[in-house]
C-alpha cells in the first residue's frame, strides 16, 4: 500500500505534457488578445509574433513606443515593468505611480498600492485585477481566509467584492507590513485583518524582518531574526469563529501541512476552497474529497522557481461543499 500511494503522488506531481501544450496556446491566444488591447499597431505586432516580421515599433496606446529587433527584445520588455503597467493602463484605466504608490481603477473604484518593487506589485496587481484569478470564489457577505497575503491584493479584491471580513495571513514582517498599510491606503480596516502569521504545522519560525521577500518566497528559518508563529487550520478556525467560510490558499507550499494536518471539523468550517498547490495535488484532492467536499483541479505544470532554484508542479484546486 504504501508503495501504490508513493506511486500516486509521483504520478501527481509529473508536470502534464498535454497540459503544458494546451497552457502554451491559450498563452498565445490571450497575449493576442492583450496585444490588440495594449499597442495601437497590433496586426504589425501579431505579424511579428507569428514570426513573419523581423523587427517592429510597438506603438502602445497610451502614446509611447519602444523599438523591438529581436524575440528576445519582446521577452524583456514583456517581463519588465512597463509591459504590466501598460497592462493594467488598458484594463484598470487611468493608471500611475505616484509618490511611490500605484493607483489604478477597479470596477469604478480608486485604489492605491504601496509599490516596493513596482515590477513585481505590477504583476501581482495584473493577475487579482486584470486577470481576477479568483473569480470562482463567491466571496459576498462571507468571511474569507487569506493564506499568502502577499501585498494585501488578494485581501482588497475579496473585500472589493464583498466579502464580509477577510483574515489575510502573511508571516514575512516586511511584507505584512506592505499589506497592512495597503488596506489602510485603501480605507478597508474593517472588512480586513492583516496577521503577521505563516500557516502549517503548529510552532515558531525565525525570519529576517528586513527581507523583501517575493511572491515565490517560501518559509525558511532563520538563524537570527524575528519570531513569528505558525498557525494550524484548527487554530485559524477557533480563534477567528469561522463557519461557512471560503479559503484562498497560496502559500507557496504550506497547502501540504495546512490541508493534510487538518481535521474534517476545520475543513468543513469552509463551504469553498481555492489552493494553488506546489508539488502535486493527489493527496490534497484526496483529504479534501475525504472530508466531503467536491473537488476539480487543474492539470499540473512545471514551474521553475527563481527564488528557491527548485522546480515547482504547480495548478489549481477548486474544492465545493455541498449544500446540505
Ligand atoms: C504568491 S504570493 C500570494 C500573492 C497573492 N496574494 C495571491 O494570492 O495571488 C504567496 C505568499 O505566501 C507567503 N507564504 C510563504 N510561506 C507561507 C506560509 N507558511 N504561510 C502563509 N503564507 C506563506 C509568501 O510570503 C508570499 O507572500
């Protein structure tokens, strides 16, 4: 037995062939899609992603333009700062940094974003405001658990879409700090609680206070630092009364101890789920059926994660209580 369920969760945690080629072109079809919406000469730029313009001038809407000679040239420019900002100019309009701060427009409402690293909050802010990669969860009038608050984005788009409280764990101090004070830029203290927890299995973790750290960080001691604590989902659950509560889950592999240390009574206290898992999904999918809940998942894709160096199996699982 123990030998099948090893096999599993290799088979699990293989990056799916089929699936990287279907990722592969819906990446094309939506970058053309983005590509007309974000460049004022977007047949020329289709023509030369096709391959069938050597070089072009990528007009962008907003008025700039900037030379491409090569691939590789379209590569960083769409990895850089000004592709995200463009981005979220042409879906979250008007868009600017000022003072530090991004401002953009969500559904008619202003927001404001403290931007440490305005490349990377740019890319965050894309896939919460652009993207709305959580869509799924109907978040209206429930309490929402954010594991992996990240900047506070994630936490602002379930209030925006109103979500009665939101509890949003991040346990870098620094970063916390950032999500904190994104809430307060945006007046929403009261639908949300920031915490400065990691979640997992119950304890303490030594973490330098002054890392900035990344989306991809994951939780690693530290010799010296500042303690924070680890939390389980039991814990969440008692301390913070939550019952038919919705769970959003991305935390760069605490999902495993999260999930599989938890008890069918702390599971069932969330009627939806949505986890972004990191290394496999089988035995997620499993505990999560176990405890009653419907479950769809993703095909898992590679990943290669530059902060840690290691190679990732990642995707999504949506898991749904039935109502009774
Ligand atoms: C990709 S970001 C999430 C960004 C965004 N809020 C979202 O959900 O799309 C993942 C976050 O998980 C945090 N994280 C890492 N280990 C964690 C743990 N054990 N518990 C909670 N959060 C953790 C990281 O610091 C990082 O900010």
């Amino acid at each position: 037995m123990p030998e099948i369920a090893q096999e599993r969760r290799c088979l699990a945690a293989k990056p799916d062939r089929l699936a990287g080629i279907v990722q592969n072109v819906k990446g094309r079809l939506t970058q053309f899609r983005l590509i007309s919406r974000m460049f004022r000469n977007w047949p020329e730029l289709v023509l030369f992603r096709l391959g069938l313009r050597n070089q072009v001038i990528a007009k962008w809407r907003s008025g700039a333009s900037v030379a491409i000679h090569s691939l590789q040239d379209w590569y960083n420019l769409q990895r850089g700062c000004l592709w995200s900002m463009e981005l979220l100019k042409a879906y979250c309009c008007p868009v600017c940094v000022r003072d530090d701060k991004i401002e953009l427009t969500f559904r008619g409402k202003p927001l404001r974003f403290q931007a440490e690293s305005v490349a990377i909050s740019f890319g965050m802010l894309v896939e919460q405001f652009v993207n709305e990669q959580y869509k799924w969860l109907c978040v209206r009038g429930k309490q929402v658990l954010d594991v992996g608050a990240n900047i506070g984005d994630s936490a602002i788009y379930f209030a925006l879409n109103g979500a009665a409280h939101v509890y949003a764990l991040e346990p870098y101090p620094y970063t916390y700090l950032q999500a904190r004070r994104n809430v307060e830029l945006n007046d929403l203290e009261r639908q949300v609680t920031v915490l400065n927890m990691g979640c997992g299995q119950e304890g303490m973790v030594t973490v330098n206070p002054e890392l900035k750290s990344e989306p991809s960080s994951n939780l690693v001691q530290h010799e010296t630092g500042e303690m924070v604590p680890i939390v389980s989902l039991k814990r969440i659950v008692e301390s913070y009364g939550l019952s038919d509560a919705v769970a959003k889950i991305d935390c760069e592999g605490c999902e495993y101890a999260l999930i599989l240390g938890a008890g069918d009574e702390e599971l069932r206290a969330f009627s939806q789920m949505m986890i972004e898992y990191h290394h496999g999904y089988q035995d997620l999918v499993d505990r999560l059926k176990k405890a009653g809940f419907q479950v769809t998942h993703t095909r898992p894709v590679d990943f290669q994660n530059v902060v840690t160096g290691r190679s990732e199996v990642v995707g999504f699982i949506k898991a749904m209580k039935p109502s009774k």
